[in-house]
C-alpha cells in the first residue's frame, strides 16, 4: 500500500509545495496554449497532465531531503490508476495520458520496466492503438500540448513562474539598423515584404540577403522567427549584429542537448531540466531564435525529447540561408516536413542562396506548389565581378603544400572537404615546421572561440588557416590565395568568395583546386554525381573566366532538374519515410534501436549531436580541460543552487564538441552532465586538431 501526503504539505522542489507548483504549471500553461491559440480540449488535457504530473512526490517513499529518491514519474501512475483519476471518463485518452506523465521527464518511447506495476496500462502497442484512433491535426496538437506543459513544467521549476511569451517586432527601422547603411539595394530589399508566406531568394554575394531576411516577415504575424544556418561561426556573427537591436530577446543555440543513448531507467529518470537563461535558449522561448538546419530537422524527426521545441514552430517564421549547400536528404527531409506541417502550423518560410539553381527552385515549387509571386532574382551583380581565377590539379592536395612557402607575405586558405583531411594537411604543416589555424566542426567551444578570435586577430596579416566546409559562408576575412579539394559547385564558388572578396577584377591565378581524397562514400558529404559537375566549368579556367555569372548560369545549365530529382529519388530508395510514419505515428521519440531510422542519421554525416568526451579519451596534455571535467562530475547538480548551477553549466558547455550522431551507435553514456559524457575507445580530443582517431 502507499501513504500519501496531502499537496500543500509536500515539498516539489525547493521552498515550492506541490501544490503551488501545480498552479503555477497550469497558470503558465494556459498563457502558453493561450499564445499558440489551442482550444479547450486542450486547457483541459494540460490541466489534468499538470496536476497529476507530480502526484508520486506525494509518496511517503519520496522526500525532496532524500540523497536517492524513486522515480516519482511511475508513482504518479501508479496513483492515478488506483485512484481512477481518468480524464473525462476518457479511457482511452486517459491511457495516452498516463503514458505522458510516466514519461515527462525523458524521451516518448518503449516501457522497458515494470515499476509500480502500471506497465501492462501504458506498453508501447496500448498506446499505439490508442495514437492511431486520432487523426493527423489531433496528434500534432495533443503532443504539442504536452510539449507546452513541459515548459511550464521547467519554467515553474526554474522559479521563471513570470515568464510570458513575447512576439518578435518586425519593421524598416531594426532592419536598417542592422544593415547598417542603407543604399541602391534597399528598394530591392524591401520587396521581400512582398513576397506570400513561403518565399525563395537569389541575389549574389554582398546583397544584403541575412540582415535583409527580417522584412520577409513584415505583415506576417509570426509567433516566432528562427534564423537556420549551416554553422556555428555564421550564427555567432549574426547574433552580433540582431543582438545589438533586439538585446537578450535574441538567442543562439548551437546544439539539441538530449541524450540520444536511452539511460537505464528508460524514461523514468528524474534529470534536471535546464535553468534560467539556458532554459529560456535550448526550448526556444525567445522571439528570435538563431540556429542549425539540423535543429528544425531533428525536433520534426522527434529525436529525444523533441516535444519541447517542435511546438516552437508553430505560427513561426522561418529563414534558411545558404539553401543549396543541403545534401538530398535534409532537402527530401525539409520539404517533406514543411509540406506536412505547413497547414496545422501555418508556417512561413524563406529560403536564400546566392547560388540558388533553377533545378532547386523548380523542385521546391512543384513540392510546395510555389507560384511565379514567391521568388526574387538579384543575382545580376555577379556579371560585374571577377574576384578569382581557377586552376585544376589531378591530384591530392597534401603533394602540393610547397605552395604555401612561395606564399608567406599572403593569407592563405586550405579548404578540405572533410575533417580528417584537414587534420591530414595540418599535419604536413607540422613537418614543414609552418604555422597555421586549423577550424573545423570537431572542436570543444571554448577551443573553437579561441581560434575564431586568433583568425580575427590575424585578419589583415599574412597567415594560413586550414578548414572545412565551416568556411563557406562564416568567414569575414578575405584571403590572397586558396587551395582547396574539390568539391560541388555551388559550394566552390561559396568558396571563391573567401579570395578577394572585396577586389574586382584579378588577372593572375588565386585558387588552386584538386582531386578530393574519398575513403568511404558512405560518409563522404558530396556524391560522384555532384562533384562530377565540375567538369563543365573546367573550361572557366585561367583567363577564360570573364565575370563570375558566367560560372552562376553554367551551373544552372548542368545541375538539372532530373540531375537533382536523381539525388532524391536515391534518397527514397535508401530511406522509408512511410516506416518513420509507422514506427514513430508522430508521436513517439525517434529510437536509434531502429535500423531504418539510423539511417536518416548516418547519412552523409548529416546530423550531429553534441557531447562531452570522457577525460579517458582527451589527450593528457589538456591537463585544465581534465581538471574541469572531473570537477563537474564530482557535483551534485541537486545540491547546487540556481548560481552555481549556471556556472557549471557555462564550464560543462566550453568542453562540448559536436560529432556526427552515427559514432554514437552501441555506446553507452558515462556519465551525464547535461549532455552525455562518451568515451570513445578509437578517438582522443586535443586542441591542436580536435577529436580524431587515435594514431590518425
């Protein structure tokens, strides 16, 4: 039998009783469902999750004073069926929800274990009978609903009970400011107001496209406006800029900091929900938001914990730069999610490029069904521009490195196509006794801030940088010379414009372009098919190259649209969505144990995640990295004030490095501090060249 204490004598959290913590979920969960313009049918279900959410903090069992408590999520149940506290005399909506509140502090998957004895009402294939009585618009509103109390959840644990939603401001005069000088381009730039809720454009390099983008939204009424941008470096820079007008209601967020390794406990752990400032970033509560392409995908995917943020899209405005450098599965993955959710979520959505091919406008308005009035071409400037001339070497790159020693007075660029390429070339560098910067996606934060600002420091000096595709479009440096592997064409000429960037005319040749070393076309990021295009812009080489529009409308001749529907229709062959349909029912979190779904997150090295290495795997020299490292897994997050968790928390994240998720496969977590804390047996992290395979 269980005892169970009355509501307002039992402690939830510290100096909060339950019962207070319950009317303040309930209270910002109406405010929330409120700003998302959800029903009654779902104040309602969100009440219910609120007040029975905690109910096994009532046991006499748990007690906030505990050192080890039980899992209250499965008492709570357990409370609920011996009570029958069914919502609405709803049996089978009421299963539904007791599965949520088991669940409401991990990932929506398999009950493994039996606590309390409540599995036999809350099995997988219970709820999935359930799930598939409802329909689409029914499902997506109920999760979401769930995801909304989430928040409330943490919100009200965080002692953030205030907080209320706020809508982005959107008009001429932050967009001026941001810009910074208005000119010739502005009337151009206006009419991206004009454009309908889904929006494509094109303009060439220095146009203005990011710092313009927020007028898109001007008449639009978007709960929300997501920046997504292919890199880290890219989103700094913009939140310098968005944050300079719009302060702290700007927010950056780099990563989705679930664990995607199911713990023990398989959804009953009690985990610490994210504090203050940080809880306000990683649930995108802010009205701007700056981010990955991987973020919206992975929250549409239902990877982990994913309720609390897909809900964030909706009503939402939705920007995506640098369209074309997404390979054909986030491209089949992002048109499939926006046709789905475009209606229940009544999006709106700009898609940018100053490479945007005809191939990929022609796809996405016959996937979209976009008209003639939902694209824009300012392109025109690149006919009045040759910044590069171009040679192509047969061969591999790290046989060329002399290069570098006829060019010590000039800024030097080596582009690599992956990163253990460039940890290859770094290492030649080493032997040659050359100095150099070496960035790539594989650095902890705070190494990756140190470089970024070493790179600024060095700006107008004569130095190298090696790099990979994270230079294309977040550098503002402009280099003398580039040598760089091949690789697609859109993505070459991002990369030209790192050379002379801000030149006119060169008569000499400034770019050397090679053979790319592939080892595994599994992993490779660019297929045969892509880089083979190359081959009919070879004759652009040297002086043959008159303007670099000559290079814009070559690519648009040969990147066709059989050639770019080739790549997707491979993708369909490869990748099922109809079982991602079946396996998750859009509800269900995303399971690596699923081979079909692993998949989608091998390909191409598409998707990363980020974690924290275990000081086994980081290099012994990186004596501060392993001193903060054991000091954090010494704490007892529990016993931290909301001060001090904050701090470690700021400490914990400077040692966060992003890998591809696939390394993730048949590991186990260590640890977990936030993120999960991994020892990979065949890789070690230094600050020199990342994290790499031992003996590589």
């Amino acid at each position: 039998m269980y005892e169970w204490s009355e509501l307002d004598q039992k402690l939830s959290h510290q100096g909060k009783t339950l019962l207070t913590h319950i009317n303040e979920v309930k209270a910002l969960g109406k405010d929330l469902l409120d700003f998302y313009g959800l029903n009654k049918e779902y104040h309602e279900i969100l009440d219910y999750l609120a007040e029975y959410h905690d109910y096994g903090k009532r046991s006499n069992k748990w007690s906030i004073n505990n050192d080890k408590n039980p899992p209250h999520s499965p008492l709570s149940v357990r409370y609920c069926i011996d009570n029958k506290c069914y919502f609405k005399e709803d049996t089978k909506l009421t299963n539904i929800l007791w599965y949520l509140i088991f669940k409401h502090h991990g990932s929506l998957g398999d009950v493994i274990r039996d606590y309390n004895g409540v599995k036999p009402f809350i099995e997988r294939r219970i709820i999935e009978k359930r799930i598939k009585e409802l329909d689409f618009d029914h499902r997506v509103n109920l999760i979401d609903t769930f995801g909304l109390f989430k928040v409330a959840d943490a919100l009200s644990a965080s002692n953030l009970q205030r907080f209320k939603m706020e809508l982005p401001e959107v008009n001429e005069g932050i967009v001026k400011r941001i810009i910074g000088s208005v000119d010739a381009r502005w009337n151009e730039q206006l009419r991206l107001s004009s454009l309908p809720s889904f929006g494509m454009l094109k303009a060439y390099t220095g146009w203005g496209k990011t710092s313009a983008s927020l007028i898109f939204f001007m008449n639009k009424n978007a709960s929300k406006i997501f920046y997504l941008f292919p890199t880290i470096s890219a989103i700094n820079q913009f939140y310098e800029k968005l944050n300079k007008e719009v302060g702290e209601k700007a927010r950056k967020y780099f990563y989705f900091y679930d664990a995607y390794i199911e713990e023990p406990s398989s959804g009953a752990s009690e985990d610490l929900d994210l504090v203050g400032n940080t809880l306000l970033t990683e649930y995108f509560l802010c009205p701007y938001i700056i981010t990955t392409i991987d973020q919206f995908l992975l929250s549409f995917l239902q990877n982990g914990k994913y309720y609390r943020k897909r809900v964030m899209f909706r009503n939402a405005g939705i920007v995506l730069d640098e369209i074309h450098l997404l390979n054909p599965l986030m491209l089949t993955i992002l048109v499939y999610f926006l046709k789905k959710y475009r209606q229940v979520y009544n999006l709106k959505f700009l898609a940018m490029s100053a490479t945007f091919s005809s191939a990929l406008k022609g796809y996405l308005s016959k996937e979209l069904r976009l008209g003639d009035d939902c694209w824009l071409n300012f392109d025109e400037g690149f006919r009045r521009k040759r910044r590069i001339m171009f040679e192509y070497k047969n061969d591999d790159i790290e046989k060329h490195l002399d290069y570098v020693n006829s060019l010590s007075s000039k800024k030097v660029l080596i582009i690599a196509n992956t990163v253990e390429k460039a940890v290859a070339v770094a290492r030649k560098l080493d032997e040659m006794k050359k100095p150099y910067v070496l960035l790539h996606g594989r650095f902890m934060y705070r190494d990756r801030v140190y470089k970024e600002k070493k790179i600024e420091e060095l700006k107008r000096n004569p130095h190298v940088l090696i790099a990979t595709q994270v230079c294309e479009v977040s550098l503002d440096v402009s280099y003398d010379f580039m040598m760089t592997e091949l690789s697609p064409v859109p993505s070459l000429i991002q990369r030209f414009g790192r050379v002379n960037r801000y030149g006119g005319r060169i008569n000499e040749t400034n770019v050397l372009i090679f053979r790319p070393d592939i080892k595994n076309e599994k992993y490779y990021p660019y297929s045969q098919d892509e880089l083979k295009a190359f081959n009919e812009i070879e004759k652009f080489q040297g002086s043959a190259l008159e303007n670099e529009k000559q290079l814009i409308d070559q690519y648009d001749r040969i990147y066709t649209y059989d050639l770019l529907q080739k790549g997707i229709d491979r993708v369909y062959k490869e990748i099922s969505f109809g079982s991602f349909e079946e396996i998750l029912e859009f509800f269900f979190s995303l399971s690596y144990s699923e081979e079909e779904l692993m998949r989608i997150m091998s390909y191409r090295e598409s998707f990363t995640t980020l974690i924290i290495p275990h000081h086994e795997c980081i290099d012994p020299g990186e004596k501060e990295k392993i001193a903060i490292l054991r000091k954090a897994l010494g704490k007892n997050m529990k016993t931290l004030d909301y001060g001090e968790r904050n701090m470690l928390f700021r400490e914990i994240k400077s040692l966060a490095v992003s890998v591809p998720i696939w390394w993730l496969k048949g590991l186990s977590v260590e640890e977990k501090i936030v993120c999960p804390v991994i020892n990979f047996r065949d890789k070690v992290y230094n600050s020199t060249y990342g994290f790499v395979g031992r003996g590589s």
